[in-house]
C-alpha cells in the first residue's frame, strides 16, 4: 500500500465489499453490519439466472461453456 500516490486508484484496488459495514441510498439503509438490508439473495439469484438464460437464448450463445466470441477479423 505505501508509497500512496494515488489514494482513490488505491481505495478501488485494495478495496472489496467486505470492508463496506453500512450503505444507504436515497437515505434507506440497504447494507447494515456488513450485510445486505431487505435483500431475497435466493429470488434475486433466480431472477439473475433466469434473465442471463432469456438472453443467451436470444443471443444463440449456448450456456455448455462452449461458446467462443469470434476473432473481429472474420
């Protein structure tokens, strides 16, 4: 961490949300002692996986782990 020349650079870099203990938006607390206020984390990950599914479908990307982007050159 030392020399500091960069003290926000370093914040983003050493940072993680585990060092956050309380967040509040629009005066609301949505994390409180280190851990999300009013938060479903089961639903929202359902929700997440079932929107990323939609696009991919979409898009054509399979979700195998077999898609590749193609070289920009093609």
């Amino acid at each position: 961490m030392f020399p500091v020349t960069d003290p926000a650079a370093t914040i983003v870099s050493a940072g993680h949300p585990g060092l956050v203990d309380i967040v509040l938006v629009a005066g609301r607390v949505v994390k409180r002692d280190g851990v999300l206020a009013d938060v479903d984390l089961a639903a929202l990950r359902t929700r997440l996986v079932e929107s990323r599914n939609r696009i991919a479908v979409a898009a054509g990307i399979p979700l195998d782990g077999t898609w590749r982007p193609r070289p920009e050159s093609e």
